[in-house]
C-alpha cells in the first residue's frame, strides 16, 4: 500500500478501499466513531492491525480507522504506528525510520 506519512494524524488511517486490499475486514455496521475532518464530521471503523512492515521494521497490533468509501483519498501512516518505533526523523528533507 502507498500511505502518507501524518504526524497530526492519531492513528493510522486507510481508505475503504486500502482496507479491504490489507485484509481488513468492516461492515456499514462498524462505522459509528465520530471523526472531525475539514470537511465536517464523519463515521470511521475503528479497527485492529495486526501488523505494519516497512523494510525491515514490523510493528504488531497497531490501532487503526478505516474511512467509509470515498472519503479519503491517500491512507495515512499515522501517531499509533510512529511512536511505537525507536526513532523517526526529518532532517534535510530525508526521513529515517527505526524500529
């Protein structure tokens, strides 16, 4: 999956349809928390991911959301997966990754 890297982002946060490609599994029944976007509030499917790899870093059970169809356009790599790792940093335009 491609995602954008959002430290103002609480959580990692994927789209309907990057959900469905990781496996993860909502129905219309799980999209009842309340979500405050720009463009006003929507429901989000709070979700459990049982892991996130990028290279050589893997991180397990990571908190999520999953957004309803259309209402996101890029997944978001957000706080629930980065303050689990050991460091992240941007420096001179570069971001180091360590778990």
């Amino acid at each position: 999956l491609h995602m954008l890297i959002d430290t103002g982002a609480t959580a990692c946060t994927f789209t309907y349809e990057d959900a469905e490609r990781a496996g993860l599994r909502v129905g219309e029944r799980d999209f009842r928390v309340p979500i405050q976007t720009a463009n006003g509030t929507i429901l989000a499917a709070v979700v459990r991911i049982p892991e996130i790899r990028i290279g050589t870093i893997t991180v397990q059970g990571v908190n999520g959301m999953v957004m309803p169809r259309g209402r996101l356009s890029t997944s978001l790599l957000g706080m629930s997966f980065l303050k689990r790792l050991n460091e992240f940093n941007m420096s001179s335009g570069r971001l180091t990754l360590r778990g």
